[in-house]
C-alpha cells in the first residue's frame, strides 16, 4: 500500500513569520510518518518559507518570472525548508531523500503539470521516504510559476498506483458555514459557500483550491489537522473525506 501525504506548510513551519520551522510540531508529524505501515510518499508546503519568498517577488501559480535569481531564491527558500523536514524525518528513523520538482517538473500552456514519477517510485521500492515539496517550476509561456504541494500530490497519484491520499493542515477538516467538519465532499457544489481562501499569505490559493484539486484523484482523499496525523496513518478516517470518483 502506498500513501501520499501532503503537510502543510502552515503545520510544519510559523506561517507569519518568514522562514521560521515549528520544531515541535515537525517533530510530531516525523514520528507520524516514522510509525506508518504503509510506503508513504511525503509532499510539503511553502509555509513561511515559500510563500514569503514568492509573494516577495511577485510570483504565484499563475504569475511567472523569467528571473533565474527569483526562481533560485524561491527554491533555495523551499530547499531549507526541506532540509529541516529531511533533518526531523531522518531523526525519527526514516531513511527520507528529497526529490525538487523545480529540477523534474514542468506545466505546459494550459498549466498542467507534468511530473517524472520513476525516481519516486524506484526510491519507494528500495525502502526510502521520498519528500517533495510546493516550487517553481518551468510554465510553457509564463517563465516559472508556483506549483503548489497539492498539485504534486495529484501527479504523484496519477503517476503511482496510490492507495490513499492523506492532506493534512492546520484545520480539522474541510468545515461547513457553522464551522462544524464536513465529513464527506463528492463535488464541490456540495461546500462551494463555506469554502474561502487562506488568510495567511497563500500564492496558490486556500482551501477552495484545494478542494478542487482532491476532487481530481483517482483515489480518496482526507483532509484533518494535525491531531488526524497518526490516526491517518494507522488507516483511520479523521476529518473529511474527499472523493470524486464516479
Ligand atoms: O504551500 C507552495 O506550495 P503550497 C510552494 O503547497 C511555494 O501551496 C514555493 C510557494
């Protein structure tokens, strides 16, 4: 079995304050991820690192640069984030490599991406954790644009035969207009008033988006916070399922 699992940036890192991790927090999700049973193919967010450097630039999923030294900064941002979430995985005993979609990835015209899933899928059978991450990437007429870490969870599912995929974030699930968890999303009609956009600086869009996005899987997908982690991991259902297969 094989899991894909998103951490928020905003779970992993203070989310206001630029490039600053939440150790402890970080620590927590490794030990999840560490005690899964499943292979798991680790994805993470911007958070305070990403996002900051982005917006800093005027770069955004749909606003591209053709600078390689705004690129490099906004990759060499989410390159230290990714070392610290290397660094705690590593710690709690998982033998986790990175794989750094600005390098592999690319969106053509209409902004779809196109991610090579070989390496992932030869470090899983060779017992590692890979761990990508939200970046720049190459965008066919736009320079480099932000691919978020849900739409590398989405490739990753497509190109993989995955199991399950988990997305975990600050909130307990995707929530309803009396804030209550919806516990189940088929099509995005079903919460398209109660879903609005991240208040932090978010350059590839909050919940909405990510809705949509999960909406797409071949796969169900959990959305929960971070209590949900280890319960998601031992094949558990905290928070929302998301599921718009036929
Ligand atoms: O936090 C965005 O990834 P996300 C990554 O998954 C950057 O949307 C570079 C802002």
């Amino acid at each position: 079995m094989t899991t894909v699992l998103k951490l928020g940036g905003s779970v992993v890192t203070e989310k206001d304050t630029p490039e600053t991790v939440d150790d402890d927090a970080l620590a927590r999700a490794a030990a999840a991820v560490a005690d899964a049973e499943d292979d798991v193919v680790v994805v993470h967010g911007g958070g305070s690192f990403g996002h900051h450097a982005a917006a800093e630039r005027g770069v955004s999923s749909t606003e591209g640069t053709r600078s390689a030294a705004d690129t490099v900064a906004i990759h060499g941002a989410m390159g230290r984030l990714n070392r610290a979430v290397l660094d705690a995985l590593h710690e709690a005993g998982v033998e986790a490599l990175p794989v750094r979609p600005l390098s592999v990835a690319s969106r053509d015209t209409e902004g779809e991406l196109s991610l090579p899933t070989g390496s992932v899928a030869t470090m899983l059978e060779e017992g590692f954790t890979p761990v990508l991450h939200g970046d720049g990437v190459a965008h066919a007429g736009a320079g480099v644009t932000i691919t978020s870490g849900d739409d590398l969870v989405v490739a990753i599912a497509r190109g993989l035969s995955v199991d399950r995929v988990g997305l975990c974030s600050t909130v307990p699930g995707v929530l309803d207009g009396e804030g209550d968890v919806v516990e189940r999303i088929e099509r995005f009609s079903d919460v398209a008033d109660a879903v609005g956009a991240s208040e932090a600086t978010d350059v590839t869009g909050g919940m909405a988006a990510k809705v949509e996005t999960l909406l797409g899987l071949s796969a169900p997908a959990h959305v929960f916070g971070p209590d949900g982690l280890a319960a998601f991991l031992a094949g558990g259902s905290p928070g929302t399922v998301v599921d718009g297969r036929d």
